[in-house]
C-alpha cells in the first residue's frame, strides 16, 4: 500500500525526468506497429486470427507452487486466438515469421487471467524502445536489420533459434512461449519465477500450400476432426537466473512442471467469435500469479490498451468493415 | 445566505485533500497511458485504487457540504457572476464523480477486476463488452478534459478573486 501511495505521488516527477531522447510512447510504438495502411476495426499487432475455445485440464502438478485455482485438478473452460504477427487481418498465413495462442480464463467477477504466447522462446532485445529501433531496422530492410543485430549482441539467443526454426504446416504443432517470465506465488506466500511454454502433441510437416487462409482452414478442418492438445510446461528458475531479462533462456537442465494440457475443441471466424472483444493483456493476471519487473513485459499494458482503444472506438462508431482478401 | 465567514474545517480538509489527490489522479493518469515503462503497471494499480477511494471520498464530501451552511458570495458580484460560481462548483462536483464512474464502467466492461491493495477484488463482468468499454473509455477521456479546464478556469477565478478583486472568497477556503 505505501508503495502505491509513493507511486501516485512521486508520478509527476516520474514525467518530469522521463525526457531522455530514446524513449518512445505507447502511442508511438502502437503508430509504428499499425503502419501505414490502418485497417479499422482490427488489432494494431497479430491482426489476422482465428478464435479458438475449449479447456484447461490440470492436473493439479503446479498447485504447490501457486494459489490460483486453475491450477487445482479439474478442468477451466478458455476463450482463445491463434494468431499471426502482422498488423493486416488478411495476409497470408504463411508468410508470417511469428505464430501466436492468446487465451482468456475469465475464471469470476473477480479473477480473470489473459496470456499471449508466441513462437519464438526469447526477445531479440531486452527492453520496449530497443524494441521499436528493431522493428524500425526491419521495416528499412536486410540491410538496416543486419546492422542493428551487429550492434546489438543480446539478440544473439534470438538468431540462433531463428536459424533453425522450421515453421510447421499448422497451428497445432507450434510451440507456443510466455517469453517474459511471471512469479507464481503459493498459499504460503512464497514466489517462484517461472517461463512456460505450450508444447504441441502432433507434428505436421511443412507446407507449401498457396491459400492465404492456409493455417486457418487447417486449423478448424483439425479441429472438426478431433481436439487440438498442448502440454502446459513450466520452467522454474533458480537464483543464477535473471526474470527480468527476455533475450536469455533459462539453462535447459532447469526444472520443469507439467501443469495439464491445454484443449481447443471449437475454432470460430474472429469477427464471430468471442476472442475479437478480448484484450489479451498479458497483465490481467488471477490471485497467485505477479507480474516480474521485465521491462519487455511491463511494457505490453499500455501498448496493447492503446491498441484495444482505437479498435474498440472504431468498431463502436461502425468503422469496423471486414476487408476483403487480395 | 449565511453569515460565516470560513468553510468549516472538515469542508477545506475535504476541499485540499482531494485537490491534492485529482491533481495526482490526473497527472498519473495522463502519464500511464503514454508510457512503455516499468513503473506504468504501478502507477495504473494506484490509479484505479485511489481512483475508487475517490469516489467514496466525495460522496462523503457531498454528503457534508449539504448538512452544513457555507460563506455567501461577496455582495458585489453581479447575479450572473454568483451563478457562474454556484454552476461551476456543482460541474466540479458532478465531474468528480463521472470520472471515478467511467473509470470503473470501463474497466468493468473490459472484464478486468480492480485489485484493492491485494486485500480483495473488486468485480468486473465476466466477459468482455467492446462496445460499452469503447464507450466509457471515451467518456473517461471527455470528462478528464473537462475537468482540467474547468480546474483552470476555477483557479483562475480564485486567483482573480484575491488579487484583483481583493475580497474574502479564497481565504474563505484556507
Ligand atoms: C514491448 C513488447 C510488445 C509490445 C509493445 C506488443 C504490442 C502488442 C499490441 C499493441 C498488440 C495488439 C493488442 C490488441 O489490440 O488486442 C499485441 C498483440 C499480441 N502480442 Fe504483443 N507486444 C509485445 C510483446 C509481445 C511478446 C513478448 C509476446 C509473446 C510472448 C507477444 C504476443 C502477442 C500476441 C500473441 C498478441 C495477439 C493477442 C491476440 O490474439 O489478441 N507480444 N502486441
Ligand atoms: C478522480 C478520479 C479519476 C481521474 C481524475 C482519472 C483521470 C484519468 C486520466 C486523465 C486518464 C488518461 C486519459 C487519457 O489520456 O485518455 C485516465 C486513464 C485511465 N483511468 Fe482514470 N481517473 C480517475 C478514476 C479512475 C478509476 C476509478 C478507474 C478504474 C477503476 C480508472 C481507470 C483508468 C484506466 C484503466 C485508464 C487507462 C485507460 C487506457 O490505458 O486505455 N480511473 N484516468
Ligand atoms: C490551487 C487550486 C485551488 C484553489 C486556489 C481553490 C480555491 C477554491 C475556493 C476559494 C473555493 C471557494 C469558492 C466559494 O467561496 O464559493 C473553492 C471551492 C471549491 N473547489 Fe476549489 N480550489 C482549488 C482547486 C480545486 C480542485 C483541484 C478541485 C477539484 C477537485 C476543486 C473543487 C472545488 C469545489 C467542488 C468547490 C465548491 C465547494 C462547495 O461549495 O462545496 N478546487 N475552491
């Protein structure tokens, strides 16, 4: 409570030394993901999706370490979205570098937790303006790209995994990661900093399938078929690791937590779904889990709420219109 | 009206006290929004905490000010001048509440319950209402607008009370 008393307070000053020249804004950096071509109505980031719903059995593993009932034995209903990174709701799926599960346990009036994971298991940098001089460096090009990753030996975890990354014929068999690490906090108290990762139990070959809606229409055709499961793998840290660095995995003999498996049996069109409404704000967080200082993480409150602003806006006064696929 | 000269004592605590705390609840509010730094998620914490504390704190204000009689406006303002003042501290009055309301109604319809202090909760609607959301995150922005430049206005006209017209109207509220 002091604390947030101190933070109110000591706020203004905050904005009076908050003047060095790197900094960006939360509007700056939701400006530079949107781009040029605006489609309203859609996320500024990860624009194309597909709703997905189904559940979360856990088997009760991981309740030791954190308080929040979803991680009791038995099973939470989610509403969710994979997604590809991009700002354009009809690129082709598989174009994309990025693939991404969002999900929303809206648990009761009083708890609710939103994830957003990705592929890739790390950042290429460690902090949200280094970030906005990344994407900077690949819109210009190959060339600006390779001389900001020159400059910038922290990605180096990054490349390596981008270097043998094989992108699959479907959603199904990603990997999907939190990247920025939480702290699980357990009835007595006691914090413990986790990563976790959304493990695939299938693996479907590369394809070279030329329909834009590739992954999508895999995905439900999938789905029709029978459940789509992930294993939900915790990563626990130890005291030589750092939870507020994004760039740097956690050595691989750390240990590791199955809490349950993570079940999508419906997919719906996002614009009928319910996913599209969701900001999957990843600091909606339930009793039990805390967000770590990461600035990467703590930088995706105010950006994704910018983000949801002007969609929200805009689909209130009927500028949402469904584009058409080129 | 009345023949005091002062607000009472528990009507400056009030009157100070909560200048003090929407001058901090705009200023972080203001700030949060644009900012990508560690401290945002903080700051927003406080800001919806303190933000409800708010709204309790002016009901019991209103609740106060309307038991008890305050200073008459200086007799040599014109009618429409004394109504310019009345009209005015009843929008302030009104905008402190529809701040702290359209703050919650927001997030409310966002689905995002508000953590007091980590004592308890406060509810939200289990799912996501976009349209109302869009609608009170708009207000929220309209009404803290609003606020600022009536504050402005308000302190210039308290200003302009002491030194130019050199009457009692803001020693009347120290
Ligand atoms: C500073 C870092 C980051 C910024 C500024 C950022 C920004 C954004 C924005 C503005 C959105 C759109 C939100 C909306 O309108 O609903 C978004 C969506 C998303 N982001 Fe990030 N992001 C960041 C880091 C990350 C990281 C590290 C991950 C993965 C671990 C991630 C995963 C996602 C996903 C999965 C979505 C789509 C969620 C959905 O389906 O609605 N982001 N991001
Ligand atoms: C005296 C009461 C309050 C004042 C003066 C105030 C003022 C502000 C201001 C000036 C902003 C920035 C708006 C903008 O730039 O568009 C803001 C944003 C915000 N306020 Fe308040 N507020 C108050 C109460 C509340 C309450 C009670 C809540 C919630 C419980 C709340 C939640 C928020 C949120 C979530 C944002 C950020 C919205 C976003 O990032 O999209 N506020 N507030
Ligand atoms: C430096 C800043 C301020 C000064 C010098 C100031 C001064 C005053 C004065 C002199 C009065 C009495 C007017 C009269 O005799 O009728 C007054 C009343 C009032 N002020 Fe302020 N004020 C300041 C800031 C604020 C702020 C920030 C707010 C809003 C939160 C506010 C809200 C009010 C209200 C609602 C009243 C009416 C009181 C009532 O009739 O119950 N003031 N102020």
């Amino acid at each position: 409570m002091k604390k947030l008393i101190w933070a109110l307070l000591l706020t203004p000053m905050v904005g009076l030394a908050a003047d060095e020249p790197v900094n960006v804004t939360a509007q700056q950096f939701v400006d530079l993901q949107q781009g040029n071509a605006v489609y309203p109505g859609f996320r500024r980031a990860h624009a194309k999706g597909i709703c997905v719903s189904g559940e979360f059995r856990s088997n009760g593993q991981l309740s030791d370490y954190s308080k929040a009932p979803v991680f009791q034995s038995g099973a939470t209903p989610f509403t969710g979205r994979l997604s590809i990174a991009g700002n354009n709701p009809t690129a082709p799926d598989l174009k994309a570098p990025v693939r991404s599960l969002a999900l929303s346990f809206s648990i009761s009036s009083t708890e609710q937790w939103r994830l957003a994971m990705n592929t890739p298991p790390v950042m290429a940098v460690a902090d949200p303006h280094t970030f906005y001089q990344q994407i900077l460096a690949i819109q210009a090009g190959p060339a600006a790209i390779k001389q900001f990753f020159s400059e910038h030996p922290e990605s180096k975890e990054f490349l390596a995994w981008a270097a043998q990354y094989k992108a699959s014929g479907s959603f199904a068999s990603e990997t999907y990661n939190s990247i920025n690490a939480f702290y699980l906090i357990n009835h007595n108290g006691k914090r413990q900093a986790v990563r976790w990762a959304m493990q695939p139990t299938v693996t479907v070959a590369t394809t070279d399938a030329q329909d834009v809606d590739a992954l999508q229409n895999e995905i439900a055709n999938r789905v029709v078929a029978g459940n789509v499961v992930f294993d939900w793998v915790f990563t626990l840290a130890d005291a030589a690791d750092d939870e507020n660095n994004a760039t740097k995995a956690w050595p691989d003999s750390r240990q590791k937590i199955t809490a349950g498996q993570i079940v999508i049996n419906n997919t719906t069109a996002q614009l009928e779904g319910g996913c599209h409404a969701i900001n999957f704000d990843p600091l909606v967080l339930p009793t039990g889990i805390e967000a770590t200082a990461d600035p990467i993480l703590r930088a995706r409150s105010s950006a994704y709420a910018e983000s949801y602003r002007r969609r929200a806006t805009e689909q209130l006064t009927g500028a949402l219109k469904e584009p058409e696929n080129d | 009206m009345t023949n005091t000269e002062r607000f009472s004592l528990s009507m400056r605590l009030f009157h100070w006290g909560m200048a003090a705390l929407v001058f901090a609840m705009l200023t972080a509010g203001l700030l949060m929004v644009a900012s990508l730094d560690g401290w945002q998620l903080t700051v927003l914490t406080a800001h919806k905490v303190f933000g409800v504390i708010a709204v309790l704190l002016v009901s019991a204000r209103l609740i106060n000010r309307l038991r008890q009689a305050i200073p008459a406006l200086p007799d040599d303002l014109s009618h429409w001048q004394k109504m310019s003042a009345r009209v005015s501290h009843w929008l302030l009055y009104g905008l402190l509440f529809a701040m702290p309301v359209s703050g919650y109604l927001m997030q409310y319809f966002a689905a995002r319950p508000i953590d007091v202090f980590g004592w308890f909760r406060l509810p939200a609607a289990l799912n996501v209402d976009i349209y109302t959301y869009a609608l009170f995150r708009e207000l929220h922005s309209v009404f803290a607008i609003a606020l600022i430049c009536l504050i402005a206005l308000h302190i210039g006209a308290a200003l302009h009370h002491h030194i130019i017209r050199k009457d009692k109207v803001l020693k009347s509220m120290l």
